[in-house]
C-alpha cells in the first residue's frame, strides 16, 4: 500500500463514512494503523498526515466528529459510577513514590508511570488533585482513563486534565492531544455522576460545582527530550493544535453546550518536577 495514503479523508472519513466518526474512533485507528496503512503517529508524518489536516482552516472535520461524539448512540458508553476517585495507593505506586522522594531524577528516563507519580504527589500551584488513571467508559475494552484529573480556582473554576507522556519518543504530541480530547469530551458526556461522585468524595467535598465543568483545561506534559529531541515541536505546532481546540470549542458552541476546552503544554523539568503552562488556547 502506497506510504503516500492519508487515514483522514477530505471529507472527515476514516475507514468509516464521516458521518460515523467519532473522535473516540480516530483515537482507537490512529492506535492500530501503522503507516503504510495511512498512520500518521510517526515523526515522518504526524504533521503533514494529522496535524495539518485537522487545523487547516477551512477545515470541518475536528467540528464534524466533536458533534458525532456528543450522540447518546456513540460508541464508548459514559460511565456512570465508580470513577476511582477514593482510590487506596496500590503497593507498586507507594513503591514508585518512595523511589521519588528518595532521589533526584532525570525525568527524560522516567517511565510515564514514574511520572504520574512524582507530579501527583506534587502538584502545579493552584491544582489539587481529584485522582489518577480516572476511568470514564463503561466498557473495559479500549477504556478511556485520565492519568491525571484535578481541578483549579484561578481564574476561574476549570477541571484539570493532565496526559503524561515519557521522554522516549513513543508517542506524538498530536497523538497526547487526541487522547485528551477523547478525556475532555468523555468528562463532559459523565459530568452529572461525575460531579455526584465529586462530592460525595473527601476531595470534592472542598467546593467542585458545575461551574468546574464548563471549563476543561487540557495540560499536555512531558520530558524536555520529548518534546525537543524526538518530536521537536515548534511554536507553529503548538498554535496548531490550539486552533484544533478552538474549532472544537466553536462547535460546541453552536450545540449550544456550556462546556469549553482549553489547551496548554507543560515541559517536565530534568532536575524537579516543574511544570510550566505556555498557553496555547483562549
């Protein structure tokens, strides 16, 4: 098969008709298909094969399959109950934290699970935590979990949704923003049992409300070598993907849904764990 084939068709199709796709379904493809297959999750392609198709300006796809990912028949059921967020430390995840606070770490060698427990037992200013690998279908094939969820007050009410990614080139930013995406769509279509469960929680009893649903930050982090080394991402790369965020939020304007998204990218600091926020959305 020619390694000139593109997965995302001009009109928005994958190897489903358009009006079928989902982002939850370009989540699972771009998983499976490699690139002589029309993948666009390698460093040759994930450009010119994925972003630049789905920013490009008179472009509807992003619009398109944000609306079909809102329908009650859409695959991957919102879940109901049960979203972890009493979870007990597991035996491993005490493990990793002792290894954390017992020395200092390049985080471009650090597993993604190293990660996510390094940031959740120290959190970017103004974040508190609601839990980690949050899930959000009901079914457990192909389930949909956050590595990190939070939520903020500055400034103004948000959730927080953090995707880690390791330094080892595995993944494209593009790929960590699909994933996202995914999230904050699946968070939105959960939030009444979501914000039930909230308060119901130790955590959300502090003040989570409705008002934290209607913003939904995404915070894209990972190694420096990540982003600069494997990926080298430009300042042109990040505004793109802010512009795929802002065709999603106009969208759902237009469905008239109270809930908006907003991107940043955060680099992991090699001597601690610092996380900046260069905004990169409204």
């Amino acid at each position: 098969m020619s390694t000139d084939l593109y997965m995302i068709r001009p009109d928005g199709g994958l190897n489903l008709a358009s009006n079928q796709v989902t982002w939850f379904s370009f989540l699972q493809c771009s998983r499976a298909m490699n690139s002589t297959q029309g993948g666009w999750n390698f460093k040759a392609h994930w450009r010119k094969k994925g972003l630049h198709i789905l920013a490009k300006q008179d472009s509807e796809i992003a619009a398109l399959w944000l609306r079909n990912s809102l329908k009650n028949n859409c695959l991957l059921k919102p879940r109901s109950k049960d979203f972890k967020l009493k979870r007990q430390l597991s035996e491993e995840r005490e493990q990793l934290k002792h290894a954390w606070d017992s020395s200092e770490h390049d985080t471009n060698k650090c597993r993604e699970d190293e990660l996510n427990v390094g940031l959740y037992f120290q959190p970017p200013d103004g974040v508190r935590w609601l839990s980690y690998e949050v899930p959000l279908c009901r079914e457990r094939a192909g389930q949909l979990e956050i590595d990190l969820v939070g939520y903020s007050n500055s400034p103004n009410p948000s959730l927080e949704i953090f995707e880690l990614k390791a330094g080892n080139g595995t993944d494209s930013p593009l790929m960590a923003l699909v994933e996202a995406i995914c999230y904050a769509i699946q968070i939105h279509r959960c939030r009444t049992a979501l914000l039930t469960e909230m308060k119901a929680s130790p955590e959300g009893s502090v003040g989570v409300t409705e008002k934290h649903f209607q913003r939904i930050k995404i915070t894209l982090a990972a190694p420096n070598k990540d982003w600069t080394y494997y990926w080298k991402v430009t300042d042109d790369d990040r505004q793109k993907m802010a512009e795929i965020v802002e065709k999603l939020n106009q969208a759902l304007e237009v469905e008239d849904k109270q809930t908006r998204f907003s991107l940043a990218t955060a680099t992991i600091d090699q001597s601690k764990l610092k996380v900046d926020y260069p905004i990169s959305s409204r």
